[in-house]
C-alpha cells in the first residue's frame, strides 16, 4: 500500500513539476498594466479601461448556445488538405504591394518603404506554447527572410495580434520603431525592448517613419492579455505615402465611423479588412465578410484584401466560409478584390485573379 501510495504522489509530483513548467513563461507573456499618467488623458479613457465611441459587447449569447456550437461540426473548421503557400518575390521595390503571411499578418510595401502589422510566427497564438489555438499552416517565410523594415505596427494587444517571441526576434533582426496604439508600450516595456524602439499613438494621432505617415484610427473592439480587459488601447491603420494609402482595420466590429475614417484620409488604394472569425455570440467586435465590404465602401476603398481568416480557428464557422461569403458579396456589389494565399506578395495595380484556391481544399 506504501508502495502504491509513494508510486501515486510520485506521478502527481511530475504531473504538478509539468503544469508548472509549461506555465513558466505565462506571466510575462500576459505582459504589463500602462502607467496611468501616460494613457489617462486619453479622450478614450475614463473610469480605469479604454472604451469604444459606439458600446460593443465582447460576448452576447448565452454560454449554453457558445457551448453547443463549440461542440457541433468541428471538423469543417480545418481544411481537409494542407493549405498551398506561396513564396513572395521582391522582384520591384516601385508601386504598392500587400504581402499576407497568413491570419492578420501582412507586408505593406510602397515605393520601397515597408510597414509590417501584427506578425504572428509562432504555432499557437496563446499565452502558451503547449495549449491553445494551433496554425494550420507553416508561415510562409521565416522571420529571418523578411525584407528590410521601416516600421512594425501592432493593431491591438490580443495574442493572435502581438506576439512575444515574434516580437523579441524582430527587436533583434531589424531596426525598425514599434508602432502601437496607446497603452501597449507597457508590455514592450516588460519584455525588455528599448523604450525608444516604441512609439504609441491615440486615435487621430500620426506619425512619419520613412517615407511613410502612420496614423491611429478609431476601431469597435476590446483589449487583454489576460484576466483584466481594455487597459490598453485598439487601432486600425492608415498608411500613407506620398501618392498612396493603404487602409488596414485590425479587428473591428463595424461602426459608422468607417465613413468618418474614409472622409478624413481616404480615398484608399488597398484595403486589408478582416473578415473571420465572426460569430453570433459577438456581433459587435469581429466583422462578417459582408460587414466587411461595407466598410470597404465606407473608407472609399479600391482592391480589397481579406485578413484574419484561413491560420488559427479562432470561431465556428466552417474554414471556407469567410472567403466564400466575401467573394459572393464583392461581386454583388462590385468591388474589386483580391484573395492571395499565404505569402503571395500582390501588386495593387495588377492584382491577381480570384481562382478560388480555398475551395478546392476546404
């Protein structure tokens, strides 16, 4: 019986010794609260959080019906065979170009002046390396085969979005400033990159790297990294060069201010909107692709490319819903699109055509 017992503790002591292991780099992972003297005078600040102009709830049906759609048809959220990659070529640094790599991850590229949102190369987007959600593909190049950046912009702090050991491998592989919507310096701070490798900006604010003006747009969604929400603040992007603009949304649930956004900076070249990952449990901060191509039409967009779908299961629609809806949507309302897969580096002015690539895999 001691032996049973001493042979019992044993597995738990491994068990417990695993557990802790495995979590050992969760807390700097969730990062760092922001000083309140930096984000509090923020017009988007009151009452210790962030808050969006239109209110938006993170989750709006009840547990029973999220659990029940969990449960129902989760093997047509994954593709049945291995998602095709293709490897940009960099052949001209002259025009525009959109480079996706898979989930919200993408190289905007103008006139040689090149902006990187949200990289996300680990395999799971998680506090975590063992559980959570898993790519479904590789990423298409490594992080060490990127081009030469001007500037890394960060849309808002949810791990499918910022990502702690991308985000150390760029602080060392590249030069490029931090860009991030206010608040989220706090975390780059915990990780030991250089404050003035960091550059945070409110709505409505700019700033010029390169050749190239960055500005911080209003977005309807939420923030965390861990038990607390919206202590750091949520952004889509306006990129602009000297004769071009390029629009990128983050995450957003959509809102009237997608006109106000078009009115005052565009019209847009390219468009990246996100369009998966919607569910009727939170209408409110992911768009659907119809959504999507409203505020496409809102910003004033011309070609339009689909982010945050076809990486990481993240909701319960099947796989190739997103693109499917899109595509059928874009043709109702003509407007142009352009849907790559992972890693096809695209020229706006020459875009590629729709040859349905998802479909034959879904």
């Amino acid at each position: 019986m001691a032996k049973k017992s001493t042979w019992a503790l044993g597995i738990l002591g491994t068990a417990a010794a695993a557990l802790a292991w495995a979590a050992r780099d969760v807390p700097l992972q969730m990062g760092a609260r922001p000083d309140e003297r930096r984000v509090g005078p923020s017009p988007q600040w009151r009452d210790g959080k962030f808050h969006n102009r239109v209110p938006a709830r993170t989750i709006a049906a009840p547990g029973g019906a999220l659990l029940r759609s969990f449960l129902a048809d989760r093997e047509r959220r994954k593709p049945r065979l291995p998602i095709p990659l293709a490897h940009p070529s960099g052949a001209t640094s002259e025009g525009l170009h959109i480079t996706w790599y898979g989930h919200s991850s993408a190289l905007v590229e103008i006139d040689g002046d090149r902006v990187l949102f949200d990289p996300v190369w680990s395999d799971r987007c998680s506090p975590s390396h063992l559980v959570g959600p898993r790519r479904l593909h590789e990423p298409p190049v490594p992080l060490d085969e990127l081009p030469r950046l001007d500037a890394i912009v960060i849309s808002h702090d949810h791990y499918d979005h910022l990502d702690l050991p991308t985000i150390r491998t760029l602080a060392l592989s590249s030069t490029a400033p931090f860009v991030v919507p206010l608040g989220v310096g706090a975390h780059f701070a915990r990780w030991g990159i250089p404050a003035e490798r960091v550059i945070e900006l409110d709505w409505d604010e700019s700033i010029t790297v390169a050749g190239l003006t960055l500005t911080a747009t209003e977005a309807r969604h939420f923030s965390g990294r861990g038990l607390t929400r919206d202590e750091t603040l949520w952004a889509s992007w306006v990129v602009a060069g000297h004769d071009r603009k390029v629009f990128y949304t983050g995450d957003s649930g959509y809102f009237d201010g997608y006109a106000e956004i078009g009115a005052a900076h565009g019209p847009f070249d390219v468009t990246l909107m996100q369009i998966g990952a919607y569910g009727e449990g939170w209408p409110d901060i992911h768009m659907t692709p119809e959504d999507a191509v409203r505020a496409h039409q809102a910003v004033r967009g011309g070609l339009m490319i689909p982010l945050h779908w076809g990486t990481f299961v993240l909701a319960f629609h099947d796989w190739a819903e997103p693109a499917d809806r899109l595509w059928s949507e874009a043709k109702a309302e003509g407007v142009t699109l352009a849907v790559p897969r992972p890693g096809e580096r695209v020229d706006v002015d020459a875009p590629p055509a729709i040859d349905g690539w998802w479909q034959a895999i879904a």
